[in-house]
C-alpha cells in the first residue's frame, strides 16, 4: 500500500538579516521590507527589541537609515533589555560596547580568580542575538575600582585599537580621594614601574620597569583627604595607586598599597572620562559619569567625615 506522506515543512528562519540600500527611517524599512507582516507585529517586533541595528538592539522606530547599515530582525525569542545590577551599557553599537563598572566587579577573570566578571556578563548579552557573538577585552579596571570601560566586539577592532592606543584614546581620567595632601594643586609623576612575583606593582630602575605618567589637580581638601583628579598618558597597571602611595598619600581603602582609613568600603577610584577616536568612523567619542556622591562626602566638611 502506498503511504502518502505531508510535505516537508521547512521552519521560519528565526533572524532575517537586511542591507539598506538607501536613506530611511527606521520603521518606513521595516514596513516596506516586511509587506508579509502587519503593522502591528512590527511594532511589537520594535517594542521587544527584536530588531538590531547594526549590531545594537533598539525600540526607536525612527533612527535614521543609511546605504550600507544592518538590520537583523528577529522571530523567535524576543531579546531581554540588559539589566545588572554592577554593570551599566552608556554605549554601543556594532564594533563597541562602552560600560560603567561598579566597584566590586572584576573585568576580567585571572588564572587566580574565576567568578563572574564583566567580561562574561557582557559575553552572555551579545550572544543573545548570536551564540556566535564575542567580545574581546580592550583594557581593564581594578576589581574595587568604579567607572568606563569597553570593549571590542570583534578581533579586529580589537587589534586595531590596541596598537595605536596612546593616539586613539585622547583622554582617561579618574577621580580618586586620596590620604592626606599632595605638594603641588596639581603636577604630574613619572616614574618606572613592575610588578613582583606576589603581583605586587612597585617604583623601579628604568632597566627592570616601565615609564608611567599620571598628571594630577587638587579639586578640594580637608584636614584628612584631598578629591584628586588624574589623568593616564600612560596606562600601567595599578598606576594611579602606585604613584598616589609614592607621593605619601595613597587612595583611601587602598590597604594593599598603604591607605589607613577606608570610610567608603571601598577603593575610592573612579574611572570617570573616556574619550576616544571611533576605529571605524574616525568620530570622537566623550563619555562622562559624575563623580561618585561619597566621594564628595569625605570632603564636604573642615574637619573630617568618618
């Protein structure tokens, strides 16, 4: 007996990707590009930040189109809006993501240390829209240090970047509440840093480390602390608290590097100005987060605050 068998069914593709071939608005694309779809479901799609442009998932239906731009749209599950608690998205799109680290959070996990990190946190969020997706680490923060951060989202931006970074990053600062008073309003400190063997960075010969340069500015002092900002021209590891401690007046909750008091419970270091020239736009980029409030605390009253 013949079996007459249904004909094979071939699932929906879950993410279409198309090419703007010219000007548009966002929804205009979406509307003339999906004539099958509704309006409605459209909209929904937006809503639930089921379309990525160019590498960013957005809810903005009128974002200017440009010839040569990306649209991924997605039917399947739709995308969760990134939420953590430690972890803020100031910025991104399709080669960047540019973040604000809260204190406590590590950037990225060592060979001594493995726990959830930025990295990862990061890494799951971009593979929401492709398991394929990567990020790749551009420069990193101190596990008790706040503030901007990105990185790349793929090897080739990546490497461009870190090898013109003292020209494509145009500035980094830092705001620090330091132990005790600096001898100058401001200045700048070099000197050649390494680190030992019990990773321990310290003040070394030209011969064995390499140069750091901090240039600092006292903002306000009281009879304890002093609000600092510093600017990287280099960017060595654990600069800022080496030179701070090698001035007499390390960050405050900076045990390791010599502070006394730690009032915050914390490191008070802020990473907080980044500026950088877009690897492929060639547009400069500031981003900027306000000073942390307990840091002005410290320096709000004569005396001191405990």
């Amino acid at each position: 007996m013949k079996k007459n068998f249904p004909a094979s069914r071939h699932p929906a593709p879950k993410t279409k990707i198309l090419e703007v071939t010219e000007e548009n608005t966002l929804l205009n694309f979406l509307f003339s590009s999906l004539s099958n779809q509704s309006k409605t479901s459209i909209k929904s799609l937006l809503k639930h930040q089921q379309i990525v442009v160019n590498g960013k998932p957005t809810t903005q239906f009128d974002i200017p189109l440009h010839k040569g731009d990306k649209i991924e749209i997605g039917f399947g599950k739709a995308n969760k809006p990134f939420s953590h608690a430690q972890l803020k998205i100031v910025y991104e799109d399709s080669s960047l993501l540019v973040v604000e680290k809260a204190a406590g959070l590590l950037s990225m996990a060592t060979e001594r240390i493995q726990e959830k990190t930025a990295y990862r946190i990061l890494s799951d969020y971009v593979k929401q829209n492709n398991p394929h997706n990567r990020i790749f680490i551009l420069h990193r923060l101190d596990r008790d240090t706040s503030g901007l951060m990105m990185f790349a989202k793929n090897q080739e931006i990546q490497e461009k970047l870190q090898s013109d970074w003292g020209n494509v990053i145009t500035e980094r600062k830092y705001i620090a509440v330091i132990e005790g008073n600096l001898p100058l309003q401001q200045g700048s400190i070099r000197s050649y840093i390494n680190e030992n063997s019990a990773f321990f960075v310290h003040t070394t010969t030209p011969q064995e480390g390499k140069l750091a340069i901090t240039h600092y500015k006292v903002i306000k002092k009281n009879a304890r602390y002093a609000l600092v900002e510093l600017e990287l021209e280099t960017g060595r590891k654990n600069q800022i608290r080496v030179h701070m401690q090698a001035q007499g007046c390390p960050v405050t909750g900076d045990k390791k590097y010599g502070a006394r008091y730690n009032p915050l419970h914390r490191l008070a270091l802020h990473a907080f100005k980044l500026c950088f020239i877009h690897p492929q736009t060639g547009e400069r980029l500031n981003f900027e987060t306000p000073i942390p409030n307990r840091f002005n605390l410290l320096i709000k009253d004569k005396e001191t605050l405990n």
